[in-house]
C-alpha cells in the first residue's frame, strides 16, 4: 500500500500577519485564541481546571476540542503544552489548524481531539517544569520501583546551579561544566544534564517522586477519549532542540520497534530517534508517550514528538539554568528577574513572523499526514 498522497492537496494562502494572529504572548492570550478558534470551529469543549493559579491569580486549566465522537476507530491526538513555556509555539499550532479548518479534514472514520496547555501552570509562569519543579516529560516511571539513577548528573547538579548566577560563583562554575564536557564529551554532558534524575528536587530535568497532576490528567484524558479506539496517533508538540524554525518528527524508542517502522512510513522516512543517534534529542527517561501504551494497551499506536528548533542549545540550557537558579535561590533583584524570564521565553519561543510561519506549516503537514496514515494504514 502507497501512502505517497497527502489526504488533502490544496496549499495554504498565508499572509505572515494571518499566520502571526495564531500565535499568542501569554497564556492567558493563548488560552482564549484557542478556545475562541475551536467554539468557531464547532468542537466540542471541555476544561479540566488546574489546582494552582497564574502569576496574577488567574484560573489555570487544560482545554480540549474533540471533533468527531467516541465511537470511531481512530483518534489523533495533538498535545501542547506539556513542557509549560512551549505552549507558546504549540498553542499556535493548534489555533492554525483551528482557524484554517485543516481539523475539519479528519475522514468518517477519524476523531480528533487537540489538548492545550498540558502543564498550563509552567505555561503561565513561562517555566519549563510544573509547579513541584517537576519536568512532566520525565515524570512517567514506575513510582513503585526504585528511580532511573544519573550518577553523572550528581557530578554537574552544583555548577549547573551555582550560589550566584552573577560574578565569581557563576564563572567558576561555567569552568567546572566545560571541564567535564571536554573530558567526556559534549554529546555525553548533554545526556548527563537532560536525560531526567530523580534525586535533586530543585534540580533540572526532576522526574519528580510520585505522578504528577498533569501526569495524571494525561492519562485520564487518554481514556476517557482514547479507550475505545483501534488506532490512536499522538503528536506531542515542543520547542527548544534543532534547527530554528524545523520541526524534528522524533520517536522515543529505537529503530526496531514496529511503531518506529509505521511512524517512518506515515512522515516520509522523516521520523528521528535518539536510539541510533539521528535525533537532536538525548534519550530520556519517563517521556509522556509511556502513558499512551499503559492507558490504551490494545490499540495500535503511534506516538511521536513534533520538536521545533528556536536558538542554540547552549542560549537554551543558559535560559533552563537561570529559571532553575532564580526559583531555588530567589532573587531581589528585578532587573536579573525580568532577564531571566526573557531568556525562558526567548529559548523556547521565536517571536518573529518567518519562525511562526515554518511552525504553522510544518503543523499542517504533519497533522495531515498523521490523518492519512490513521485511514489508510
């Protein structure tokens, strides 16, 4: 079987400022875009409210739009937000989809249910991590068995986040992670740092110690939509890895994984993975998709991760370290305050008109060919 055709040929007429209009600069903004676009749309709406609040006081939820019913074979899912702050670029997503009715191609025998704001508290307050410092992409383990161990981020916890983020302290620990990235190379430090830990609470890439609150409405949100399908797709939307204004199709598991092989055929032979060394991500532990074969374990899935590249990795982990640094250490200074926000919102979000439109159009595509593959695999 040939799946060479999109489902839907016709090209886009995007204006820069049409494209621009989807894309929000909070999440308050992008909260109502989204639910304004998907009430246009006729989806069906639902919130699920979240127990904290926004910087000023302000209600927090994730909102879903289902088109289509329970009872068709298939569901794609589209899933933003899980890493907070990238909800910018996610959110964006979704409302172009909304907005241009590309949602409105799903087939009979095709559901589509879009969630924005996985994480709506790191959302609001542009963290990466959710309100327990807890990164949510690493918090899918057995927390009945004994956690994944990261010796080597032990090693880098001290320097990764020094006493001052300015001065001598910040220097000399700037001098301890080059050290250790040119004694064990960079692509090592790299996987030190990212790949999860769960032993330094303030710490980055915490998988935390128990199930999350959005690790737990993940999974409700997966049953309660997903339970009784046959074919189930999820495209799980980030930012901050890869070439500025790409977005990398990524796949969690290696090459030999009959998902992996379905994956590569539905995206063009375009699907990564950190397995044989293609993706710009390192391997990780306790990533979201975990909870889509443990809720839905009879349907065929395919999980993949739509990452979108915005600056170098160095400017990104500069910007997750300062957020860390000042949410561990606090600060009274509110110049370093307001830099170290714009430096999170500056690494995960491209606040110009070309980025914005490669996202929406590389969204598009995707999605459409997720569509295909769901109908005609």
């Amino acid at each position: 079987m040939s799946i060479d055709q999109p489902c839907v040929t016709p090209a886009l007429e995007w204006t820069m400022l049409t494209v621009d209009s989807y894309f929000s600069a909070d999440y308050q903004g992008a909260r109502l875009k989204f639910r304004d676009a998907a009430t246009q749309a006729r989806a069906a709406l639902a919130e699920f409210r979240h127990p904290g609040r926004g910087p000023s006081d302000e209600v927090l939820s994730t909102d879903v739009a289902l088109f289509g019913d329970t009872t068709l074979p298939n569901l794609a899912i589209v899933a933003t937000g899980l890493h907070g702050v990238e909800g910018l670029c996610g959110s964006g997503c979704l409302v172009g989809l909304l907005e241009d009715r590309i949602v409105n191609e799903w087939t009979s025998d095709t559901a589509v249910l879009l969630v924005h704001a996985l994480n709506p508290y790191g959302f609001a307050h542009l963290r990466r991590v959710n309100e327990d410092n807890v990164d949510l992409n690493r918090n899918f383990v057995d927390h009945k068995k004994p956690f994944p161990k990261n010796d080597e981020y032990r090693k880098l916890h001290g320097s990764l986040l020094p006493e001052y983020w300015e001065g001598p302290s910040r220097d000399a620990a700037e001098s301890a992670l080059r050290l250790y990235a040119e004694a064990n190379g960079y692509d090592n430090f790299i996987s030190a740092v990212t790949r999860g830990q769960y032993e330094f609470a303030d710490g980055l890439f915490f998988g935390g110690r128990s199930p999350a609150f959005s690790n737990s409405l993940w999974r409700r949100l997966l049953s309660e939509y997903g339970s009784q399908r046959e074919r189930v797709c999820v495209i799980d939307i980030h930012s901050g890895l890869g070439p500025r204004g790409y977005g990398e199709i990524q796949f969690e598991r290696g090459p030999l994984d009959p998902e992996y092989q379905r994956a590569q055929t539905w995206y063009r032979g375009a699907v990564t993975t950190a397995e044989n060394g293609s993706s710009s991500s390192a391997a990780i532990t306790g990533y979201s998709a975990i909870a889509v074969a443990e809720t839905l374990p009879t349907a065929e899935r395919t999980c993949v991760t739509l990452e979108y590249g915005t600056v170098e990795l160095e400017q990104v982990l500069s910007a997750l370290r300062g957020d860390h640094w000042l949410h561990a250490r606090a600060s009274n200074d509110p110049r370093l305050t307001r830099e170290i926000k714009q430096n999170m919102r500056d690494a995960y979000y491209c606040d110009e008109a070309a980025w914005k439109r490669d996202v929406a159009e590389r969204a598009v595509e995707v999605f459409r060919w997720s569509l295909h593959g769901l109908s005609e695999w």
